[in-house]
C-alpha cells in the first residue's frame, strides 16, 4: 500500500472536523471506515498520527508532520491541476504575468508598467544568466513571458515551440573609464582595443563567440575576458581594469562613458517570448507593447543623458538591448 493523496485528505478532514464522527460525515463514510481507513494509514507511516480521547482527536507530533507536509502538497497538487486545465484549454496559466529574463534594465520596466496598468495584478518574476532555461520554463508553464536576448540574427532557445516577437535591435557599446584615452572620441573602432582587458556578464548564447569573431576580423585576440556579475563589470571599468561591452541604453553611471563602437561590429536583438497554447494572443500583443514601451523610456533616458549618438529604435517597436551592463 502507498500512500496516496485521498489519505492525506482524510487526515486533513479529521484534523479539521476534530473528531472522527465529524469527518466521517463530512467524508460521506461511515465512521467503522473511516477508523479503519485511518489505521491502515497509520501503519504505512510508522505511527499513531490522533490522540483519541472523548472530547476527539488531536494530531500527535507525528500528526503534525504529516498534517504540515499535508497543507502543502494538496494546495500544490490543486494549483497544478487547475493550470493544466488552462494550460490546455489555451488560457493563461494563472491569474497574473510571471515574468522570466536575462541580466539587464528592461526586466524592471516591464515589470514597472505592468504593474500600473494592472493594480491589483499579481507580477511576479525570476532571473537567470540562462536564455534555454528561461525559455524552458516558459515551455513547461511554469512562466508566462520570456524577456531575453541574441546575438544578431541567431535563433532563440526553443524557437520550435514558443512563439518570439522582436522588440528591436541596437548596437553593443564599449564602456570606457571616464579618463580613457578614447574615451572623448564620438565612437570607438574595435582594433583600438586590440590590447585591452575585456570585462562581460555571462550568457549561454553565441554572443562570446560572434565578440571574438569580431575582434579576429579587427586583427587581435583579446588579452583577457572577465566573465562576472554586473556590479563587478562596472566596478573594474571604473577603477580602469578593463573595458566592457553594453547596451546602447545603458543608464548614466559615473566614472563611465558609453560609445558606440565603429561600424557596429556586433549587434543584439531583444525578444519577448510565450508559449502560443498558453496565451491569449490579445493579452500577449499587450504584453508586448509595455515591454517596446519601456524600451521606448529607456532609449529616452539614455539618449538625453549621453553626448553619443542615440541608440537606433526599430521603427514602431521601440529598440533593443545589447546583453551586457
């Protein structure tokens, strides 16, 4: 015999009704059942789970284990059968936007405006270094949206099953200490760095290796790549370690400057994602357009603040961002 979910709701039935009279009405049993349904239980488990006594039953400390474990499981269990249901019947999943995406700002905008367009919503979020395992995520349902990133025009991760919109496409900048020696130039070329240390966030996608394609058809290898979190990047190239890579709307931040780098060797597109079974495909185009309008307000902020060239925005879509800083 294994333990099966109808025993542990018997046992919530019985803690709840606080006698065994009582749950057996409310379990539509006769009471000889249900006694006898909860000894076979209790032998499974290895103990008495009630004190019985004439004023009921009371959960022992085993009781209580089981009964905590108990609230836990068959919430969860319900949860997940009423999202398979809609999971399958084409509706969103739950009653609210659970948001996935890479490293950077927009996550935060997107979530921002959201938000204040649906008071009382619930917006939730979770963040990787990975694109495949935000997208897997999407595909299994347990996220609405995928907010993520790739290098030029390379796929998405599971680009078979979920359906990927652009929100647009810029230019990776290079960050440069402010007392750089290319640091007034209006945009930097590549090969100008040629002897330089590089600092980047990490990623699963092909970004790295289109960075040093790029500086192989600038003529050089790079000395050193550090591969670390955000504020680590910006602190060395504010102490002058190393030069980064960034987005075109990456915020005003002192000690740096941002440029564009020459003939834009490399390019980024920003994706929103969702899974076409699982969405409704108004609510999806709503999504969407928060996320190019917080794009929008980002590229804004950026462009106002920095002397260099404004990043270039997708013709009714808002702009994207590189996948670093």
């Amino acid at each position: 015999m294994e333990l099966e979910l109808r025993h542990l709701r018997t046992i919530r039935a019985i803690a709840e009704a606080g006698s065994l009279t009582k749950a057996a009405a409310a379990l539509g049993l006769a009471q000889p059942a249900l006694s006898a349904q909860l000894k076979r239980v209790e032998r499974m488990l290895g103990g008495r789970l009630f004190e019985r006594s004439r004023h009921g039953v009371r959960p022992t400390a085993l009781g209580e284990l089981v009964l905590h474990r108990t609230r836990v499981v068959l919430p969860a269990v319900s949860e997940l059968q009423e999202e398979a249901v809609r999971f399958a019947h084409g509706r969103r999943p739950v009653p609210g936007f659970r948001l996935g995406g890479t490293h950077g700002p927009l996550l935060g905008g997107l979530v921002d405006r959201l938000a204040t367009a649906h008071p009382g919503v619930p917006v939730t979020t979770q963040a990787s270094w990975s694109e495949r395992e935000i997208a897997e995520c999407v595909g299994k349902g347990r996220l609405d949206f995928a907010l993520i990133g790739t290098c030029g025009e390379s796929a998405p991760p599971a680009a078979d099953r979920l359906a990927w919109r652009e929100v647009g496409t810029d230019p990776v900048f290079v960050m440069l200490v402010h007392d750089h020696p290319l640091a007034a130039r209006q945009e930097v070329a590549l090969a100008d760095l040629a002897h330089a240390s590089w600092v980047d966030v990490p990623g699963d996608g092909c970004f790295a290796d289109c960075f040093a394609a790029a500086c192989a058809r600038a003529g050089f290898t790079p000395a050193s790549v550090y591969e670390t979190d955000t504020a680590s990047c910006v602190h060395l190239v504010q102490v002058g370690r190393a030069v980064g890579l960034c987005r075109a709307t990456f915020p005003p931040t002192p000690g740096i400057v941002t440029r564009p780098l020459a003939g834009a060797p490399l390019r980024w597109r920003h994706l929103l994602g969702w899974h076409p079974d699982a969405q409704d495909q108004e609510a999806a185009q709503a999504v969407l357009g928060h996320t190019r309008a917080a794009y929008a307000e980002a590229a804004a902020r950026a462009a106002s603040a920095a002397p260099s060239p404004a990043p270039s925005a997708a013709a009714s879509k808002g702009a994207a961002v590189a996948p670093h800083p």
